[in-house]
C-alpha cells in the first residue's frame, strides 16, 4: 500500500503565504533548522522513496532536510511548481469567510491572497490533481510533500473527500506531519496533524 505523507511547513517562511494580509515587502527567513531536523527524525521510519515540494520559503528548504535523510533529492509538486506573482486577489466574501472567519462582515471587495491560485476553488483542483498523480506513480511507495498552510489543509480536504467549507477544521500546526494510507485505491487519514516529534519546539 502506497503511503502519503503531508508535512506542514516550520514556524517562518509560510506567514507570506497565509489567508492574512501581510507585507509583500516583509523579508521571511526560512525555518529554524531544527523544526526540517526534527521532521526528518519522525518520518525516518519510512522507507520514503520520493519527497516533493513547492517554491514556499520554508518549504523548500524543510524539503532538503528530509530528503537528504533518505539520499534523495527533492521534486517539484507537478502543476504547483510556479506560484503565482505575490498580489492581492479578489474573493467573494462568502469564500473569504472559508478562510479566515473574520472576513465575517467583509465587505464584497475583500481581498486575500493565495499561492498557485485566485481562489480557494482553483488551488483545491490544483492540489487533486497533484495528490492523484503523485499517488499514481509511487502506487506501493512512501512519498512526502512538504508545503504551507493553505496548500497542506486544502490537500487533506480532497483525501478526506470534504468541501472547502469545512478549511477552518482541518489544524495544522508548524511542522505537522498528517499520514495517509492508500486502501483499496482510496486514502486512509492514519493521523492527521501530528506534532508529537515538535517536543521542545512548541
């Protein structure tokens, strides 16, 4: 049985990329490198065969740590391997409020920003499309994908088969790690933001 496994950013690099409004001017470092170390030591115990990323400061480098850990090197998510310039984009509010439940009385010009995609919607077809062609070239292989928030919380959404509303209850916390299992040619949730690894660091 192949084996997803989805690995939220650390603590800095993916601020940028959150459903907050925040400075495009704003200079991010990338993770603390015990947050990437600290991951790779809980997802050891696989025998991991590839590890994808996309261009997210944090991600990327949080990507290198592990997959240097299994001598491999890091790919491309395919079809979120280009984010989309940094800028505002428009949203209903209705969506907005899937995002961020203070956009409750948004008015309808709220903006929010998103990586990869102008709406929750796009980014949520992107990411299918990712996870099922991950899943079907490493069939009976374990395989990481490391990303931001939203990206991370939209993909356990498709694997759980639940609508974009439900985006405020699925938590991820920096450098989460959430286990997918494919039975049957579906995938099973074996644990979902697992932060038991973090100890010390939160």
């Amino acid at each position: 049985m192949g084996k997803i496994l989805i690995v939220n950013t650390g603590p800095t690099g993916q601020e940028r990329y959150s459903s907050y409004p925040v400075d495009d001017g704003a200079g991010l470092d990338a993770p603390p490198a015990e947050w990437a170390r600290a991951a790779a030591e809980r997802l050891s115990e696989y025998a991991v065969k590839a590890v994808y990323t996309t261009p997210v400061p944090g991600a990327e480098e949080m990507a290198e740590v592990i997959a240097a850990g299994f001598g491999l090197k890091v790919d491309a998510l395919p079809g979120l391997d280009v984010p989309q310039p940094l800028r505002w984009t428009g949203m209903y509010p209705a969506d907005a409020l899937v995002m961020d439940c203070s956009f409750a009385e948004a008015p309808a010009e709220v903006k929010i920003k998103l990586p990869f995609a102008d709406s929750l919607g796009e980014l949520r077809e992107r990411a299918a499309a990712a996870i099922e062609g991950v899943a079907v070239k490493h069939k009976k292989e374990a395989v990481v994908i490391v990303s931001h928030r939203a990206l991370t919380v939209v993909m356990i959404l498709h694997m759980l088969h639940m609508d974009n509303r439900h985006y405020r209850q699925v938590a991820q916390d920096y450098g989460a790690v959430n286990l997918f299992e494919i039975r049957f040619g579906m995938p099973s949730a074996l644990y979902i933001n697992d932060t038991c690894h973090l100890h010390g660091l939160i």
